[in-house]
C-alpha cells in the first residue's frame, strides 16, 4: 500500500509583478512543481579522477515549471486565462460578472502574475512554499463523453522558496462542467458565432492556446540569478474536433480545400446565469482529411484538424468569456 502525503494549493494575484503576495484563494486542482535550476560545474583539472570535482560548483539560475490540471469550472479558469489571454481584466455587471479575455493582436497581452503556494504535509509536519511571478504560457481544454471538461496548463515562474502557507483560507465552491453540456458551434463569420450547432456529431474536442509569453532571460544583475520575466512571441494553437461523418463533415472537406477561415465556438451553460463561451478564428490544417480508420462505436468519424487563425475582418483570433458570481478576481 503506498501511503502519499496530503496536499494543499492556493494562489494570490501579484500588484507588482514578481512580488510575492499572501494567497487570497484556494486551488480546487492538482499542482505539479519541478525546479529547474541549473549547476555551472567547473572541470578544470586538479589531479584527481573524479568527474564532478568539488569546491567550484555554482548555481547559475534558477525558476520553476508548474503543470497544472484540474476540472474546469466557470469560477477558476479565469485563473489561467488572466495570466495567459490576457490581464487586468475586470468583470463587467452582476447576477452575471461577465469577464472577457480578448487575445490582443497588435499589443502585448501584459498578463497578471500570480503568487502561488503549496503545502505538503504528513499531518503533522507540513513543508510550505510558494512561487512568485507565476504566468501561463499554454493551456490546453479538452472535452471527453463520460468526463468532465478538462484544462492542463503549463506554468512558469520564479525559484521554489521556502514560505509560509496562508491560513485560514476556506475551499471554494465551485460549479465544474461537464461535457455533455458543451455545444459545438461553426459557422462562417466572427460576426455570426453561435449561429450553427454542430448537433448530435461531436465525440471531443481538445483547444491548445499558445499565450505567446515566455521566459525572457537577460543580463540584468538579479542577485538571485531568477530568470523568470513574460516576454511576448507569436501566439497561436490547435483545435481538434472529432466528429460523426455526416453532412458538417463533408461540407468541412470542401472549406479544408480552398483553406477558408473557420469560426468554432465552444460553450456551456452551468446553473443560473453561469456561462462559458470560447470562440476561435480557424484553418483547416491541411487540404483534405478522411474518415478515420478507427470508428467511433458503430459510426464512421472525422478528425477536424484546425489551427488558430487570425480574422482580419474582426480582427481577432481567440477569446473567452466567462460569466458567473464572481465579482472581484481574487
């Protein structure tokens, strides 16, 4: 019988970026840390055999990688999209809070950084932690019959320190969406999303968002050789759709043919006025596919293969919205 120690992860919004903050919220997912430091060993010869040789070892920088994965749920992935799509975003209204994260095309994102702490603990001595300058650069939402909607997000941040847990913060309630409540929207315009369900049709689906931000190292003096800083690239993604061949599969073969933008929507609907709306300008990644050669059940389907897009018309390529009660990010 393995016996795994009890873990416990919970996050705060930085006002100044790198700056460590308390945690304001708890984490309703799982948080795998790995440091990646790096040792500058010296080989010079002093007479010995040993391949390592002591005494002129240093650590010549330091910062973390996160995965993190949890079930999505319209009250924590804004998490993950302020600080990849796009931040300082500020919910609009109540009884909804609509929060919309636009991927800017002509500007820098400026995501928000978070300050994230983990607690492992025997149940009677606990090792705290906490990552400062925490931001996203790809997250990855994915949709299974018979599961609830999935997000894995790779993270990067600051070294591992040792901290001490914000107590007292109580476990959030949060409302998780399942699959087979998200509809499959495509449609010709940006202007006409959410116009042409894709009904009955659709096994899964899997969005790749590629926030465009990066670690950026530079020259710059830092005394704790942390490299960790957002640097904007070229933003992008994939999206797979597979679905029964019917008359939306055959009619996509021809729009793979002459490469004409698709537009996708992803939604569901949650309690109340909850919603989540995720919207993506698209090309078919290649000029023609076929019906796949492992059949779904008894039903041949077709595997759309899309990459994101930019829409000149609209001028956009990707963006979320989320609505619930949430009134203020914390």
């Amino acid at each position: 019988m393995t016996i795994q120690a009890m873990r416990a992860f919970q996050m705060g919004k930085e006002g100044t970026r790198g700056t460590a903050v308390p945690a304001t919220a708890r984490l309703v997912g799982a948080l795998d840390i790995t440091p990646i430091d790096e040792v500058k060993r010296d080989d010079t010869p002093i007479g010995v055999l040993s391949e390592v040789r002591g005494g002129r070892d240093i650590v010549i920088r330091k910062g973390s990688e996160m995965a993190l994965e949890m079930a999505v749920s319209y009250e924590q992935l804004m998490y993950v999209l302020a600080m990849g799509v796009k931040g300082a975003v500020v919910g609009v209204g109540t009884s909804p809070t609509v929060w919309t994260y636009l991927a800017p095309e002509t500007a820098d994102p400026a995501p928000d950084t978070f300050t994230m702490e983990g607690q492992i603990t025997d149940g009677t001595t606990p090792l705290d932690v906490e990552i400062p300058y925490t931001f996203c650069p790809e997250f990855t939402i994915s949709g299974a019959l018979g599961d609830m909607l999935k997000l894995k997000a790779a993270l990067v941040g600051r070294a591992l320190a040792t901290s001490t847990f914000t107590p007292a913060l109580t476990f959030p309630t949060v409302e998780q969406i399942p699959t087979s409540l998200c509809k499959v929207f495509i449609d010709d315009t940006w202007a006409g999303l959410g116009g042409t369900q894709v009904s009955a049709q659709v096994y899964s689906f899997d969005l790749t968002y590629k926030t465009g931000l990066g670690i950026g190292e530079r020259v710059d003096g830092r005394a704790t050789m942390d490299f960790t800083k957002y640097e904007f690239g070229a933003h992008g993604g994939t999206l797979g759709i597979v679905l029964e061949w019917k008359t939306t599969a055959a009619a996509e073969r021809t729009k793979a043919a002459s490469q004409a933008l698709r537009f996708v929507r992803i939604s569901a609907a949650g309690s109340g006025t909850k919603e989540l709306i995720i919207d993506c300008a698209c090309k078919h990644a290649k000029g023609d596919f076929w019906i796949d050669p492992a059949p779904q059940g008894p039903n041949d389907v077709a595997s759309l293969a899309l990459v994101l897009a930019y829409d000149p018309t609209s001028a956009k390529s990707f963006q979320a919205v989320v609505k619930n009660a949430v009134v203020t990010l914390p």
